[in-house]
C-alpha cells in the first residue's frame, strides 16, 4: 500500500491548528473528532491504497497489537516501514472528590503518530528506528508541559535499536539488542512499556536474550529508563521523580518444559537511583498454567535492598484463577501489595511497584498500584461472531496499613497520605470497568469503555467526597 507523502504533513498541521484554537472539548465533541480523525487521515492514500484497505476490511482480521504489527510495506529487500495513528477521546468526573477543585472533572482528546523504519541487511543484523509524535488536547488542569509527561511529547525519537543474532540453528539462539528499546516480560506487573499512555515509556540500554521462545530463556539487561521532555529532546536532566531518575537492571529466566502446559518464570530486578540512594533488589517468581477449560496463573515478588535512607524490606503477591465454557470466560484474582506500617522505624515497607501495567490489573480508572494495597476482582470476557470482544470487572480495594501509609495510584503517585495515626476505615471503593474492542478490518480498530468507582468509607473518613467518579473512553487505532 502506498501513502501519500503529505500524510504526515496533513495531520502534523490538523494537530497545531487545534492547539491554536485552544478549543474547550467537551467530551461529544471529542467523541465526533476521534470518529472522523480517520476518514481525514484516509485522503493521503492513493486509489491502489484505498482498495487494498478495503480487501483487508474483508477479511475480518484484527489489528496487530502495539509493537508487534506486522503489517508493514517493503521499499526494498531488507528495507521496510510501517506506522500507527491511535485517538482516544476520554472523559474524566469527579476524580478529585471534590466538586470545586481544578481538574475535578477533564474532557480531553489524545493523538499519538507513529512512524518506523526497519533495516535488515542480513539475517544476523536488524537496526529499527520509530519516532513517535504524543498530543493532548482540550485539558483544563493537566500539565503538558510537565516532565516526565505521559500525555504529550512533541515528535520526537521513541526506539532506535540495533540487534544482532546467532543463524546457525544447531547452536543455542542469541540475541543482543543495544539502543532505545521496549521492555515487555512476564505479565508486565513489573515491566511494561505501559502502551495505554499516550507517550508509553522506553529504555536506553542492552538486552541479551539466550535460548528459545516456547522452550527456555534467560534474559539479561541493563537499561536507563527515558524521562519524556514534551518539548525537546527526551534526555536524562534530573526530573524530580526517583523512578524517572532511575537505572534499571535484571536477570529474567523463562521455562516453558519444566512442568507440562505450564510456564515457569524467575527473576532479579534492580532499581538503581544514585541521587537519593535507592537500591532496591526484587526477587519474583511466576507460574502460568492451562488444565483443559481452567486456567491459573499466580506471582509471588519479595523486596530488600535500600531506599533512600531507610531499609526496603517489602511483598507483593498475585493470585488468579478461571474457567472458559463456549467462549466465555469467568475468573476471578486477588492482589496483594504490601504497606508500611511504621514511618519512623528506619525500614520503608510500601512495596516499589516500578515499571508495571498497572491499568490492565488495578482498575481502568488508574486510582491503584500494587502498593498499599488488597485487591479483589471477577471478570467475565466473551468475544461475540468471533470478533468483538467484551469484558465486565468488578474491582473492591482496601489499605493495607490505612492509618500510617497512603493510598497511591497508578504512577506511584500519593492520591491521600496517612490519616496521621486516626482510627480510618480501610475500604477504599469499588471499581466496575466495561470494554469493547470492535476490529474494523484487518489494520483499524475501535475500542470504548465506561468505568465507574463507588466510593468507600475510607474516602469519605479522609478528607473531600463529593460523590462517586466516573471515567468513559472511546478510541480508534490504525495500523497504516
């Protein structure tokens, strides 16, 4: 498929002549633009282009996932490209508790572009390079400015990343990959690139992989984390948030032989923060097993080391369970992260979440981590004519220790500290999140979800409760 070469061009000026407007989205109006943004982007195709995408409509296959898309367009042998553009419209109510406070309630728009190039020059050599162009608009109290930002990032390099790899199939594969990169392993309640922001999040750094996929592997890294600068160039300058700030390194063994149907996985994490002295060391273990039409899969993570000043001594565990019948999957998980019961004991217990995806396991509302924290949750997905995917969760969070330490949210971020030694309830709320994935065709997607948090006893004992909070989201993506 060919594409205009203005494309990029089109939408880069559609996205300043918004800003200029400073236009106020209500969330309709966000909704009507994210619905339209893709017939707009559709005029840089060519004819040939336009009855390609509409074979593809045809087969009813669904969009390759962030990352992982392989629909690219050869340039020539070795030489290809590919690209995304994903809008998301998103509404916010009431998340401040507090009816007369700034932000309290946010209709927004995001954008984010994507633009790659991959060289291959022979089956041992890979350089693959991705800039990547992350917008917001319509905001009244969200800081696009801030940095790290994970709302906007005007274009900029996000991967650039060279990968060399042994070809002789009779000997153990190996794989060194050096330069700007994604981390993905395990379940990501550790490490994710967290796809769902708007900016995602990167490493600069190597990574050795040894062994086969589907058989065993050990990973070793060593990375830096990149600090998202909205308006220039994404650097380590000191941005006043110790994970920002941080070197991040690991050791990660997976077995998929050890025990039948079963995937076995162990890990060493260190997060290192020279400036404020952390050292904290993560010993994790995780299983992921299927037994006919039940499945389980569980993660068990223990913390020592040092941060800041203070001792780190901390848990964290993950326990789930399902059963699939005609398509339909019902499950249920509980999540536990431990909290500090004491801040004047020289020892931090609150368990140092890092680098997760949060947003998939906490609540699609990104009011929790796995810090502070117990966790109670029932699914029930189901896909409808094979293709549109449904999916309903009931969440209910308490506080682990709710009179000394606080309730944080998805970016490790204090929503409420501790209630100062007061006798508090330690139920917090009740999420109930719904979503809907709908595959246009094999390269465009559409997703929604509506989410509301009842709110607890905890909240209303500690300060601002003006009522329950909702969230509502509708976004296209298109994989070009």
């Amino acid at each position: 498929m060919s594409i205009n070469l203005s494309l990029k061009y089109r939408i880069n000026y559609f996205l300043i002549w918004l800003k200029g407007r400073k236009m106020k989205f209500s969330f309709v109006y966000s909704i009507a633009i994210s619905v339209l943004i893709f017939p707009v982007c559709a005029t840089g195709l060519s004819a040939q282009g336009l009855q390609q995408l509409a074979t593809l409509a045809a087969t009813g296959a669904t969009p390759g996932s962030p990352g992982k898309n392989t629909d690219y367009h050869v340039i020539s042998p070795g030489l290809r490209w590919g690209g995304s553009l994903r809008t998301r419209a998103e509404t916010k109510q009431n998340f401040k508790f507090n009816s007369a406070a700034k932000g309290n309630d946010e209709n927004y728009f995001l954008s984010q572009f994507r633009i790659n190039l991959q060289w291959t020059p022979s089956d041992a050599v890979t350089f693959f390079i991705e800039g990547q162009d992350a917008r917001i608009f319509g905001q009244e109290a969200i800081n696009e400015k801030a940095r790290p930002n994970i709302f906007a990032d005007d274009f900029d390099l996000h991967q650039a990343h060279l990968t060399f790899q042994t070809t002789n199939k009779e000997t153990t594969p190996v794989k060194v990959k050096v330069g700007r990169q994604k981390l993905i392993l395990g379940a990501q309640r550790m490490i994710s690139p967290l796809e769902w922001v708007n900016t995602a999040r990167v490493w600069d750094g190597a990574r050795v992989t040894v062994g086969r996929a589907n058989e065993r592997t050990l990973d070793v890294f060593a990375t830096r984390v990149v600090p998202v600068d909205p308006k220039g160039w994404n650097d380590y300058a000191k941005t006043g948030n110790r994970l920002w700030n941080s070197g991040f390194h690991g050791v990660y063994f997976t077995d998929w032989k050890l025990i039948r149907n079963t995937r076995v996985e162990a890990y060493w994490l260190l997060r290192h923060e020279q400036r404020q002295d952390d050292r904290v060391h993560t010993l994790g273990a995780r299983f992921d097993t299927k037994n006919g039409p039940w499945d389980m899969n569980g993660e068990l993570m223990g913390q020592f080391g040092d941060y800041g000043v203070l001792d780190q001594s901390a848990t964290a565990f993950h326990l789930g369970a399902g059963y699939t019948y005609q398509g339909t999957r019902i499950g249920g998980a509980f999540n536990y992260g431990s909290g500090d019961d004491d801040p004047n004991d020289g020892e931090h217990g609150t368990f140092d979440n890092q680098y997760p995806l949060n947003h998939a396991y906490y609540g699609f509302m990104d009011f929790f981590s796995l810090q502070n924290m117990r966790n109670a949750e029932l699914t029930l997905k189901r896909k409808f004519a094979g293709k549109v995917a449904f999916r309903i969760a009931w969440q209910g969070f308490w506080l682990v220790q709710e009179d000394t330490d606080a309730w944080y949210n998805a970016g490790a971020g204090a929503i409420r500290n501790a209630a100062g030694g007061t006798d508090v309830d330690d139920y917090v709320g009740s999420e109930v999140d719904i979503t809907i994935g709908v595959p246009v065709h094999k390269r465009v997607a559409l997703a929604a979800g509506y989410s509301h948090l009842f709110i607890g006893s905890y909240v209303e004992q500690t300060g601002a409760s003006d009522g329950d909070a909702d969230f509502g989201y509708l976004q296209l993506k298109w994989n070009f």
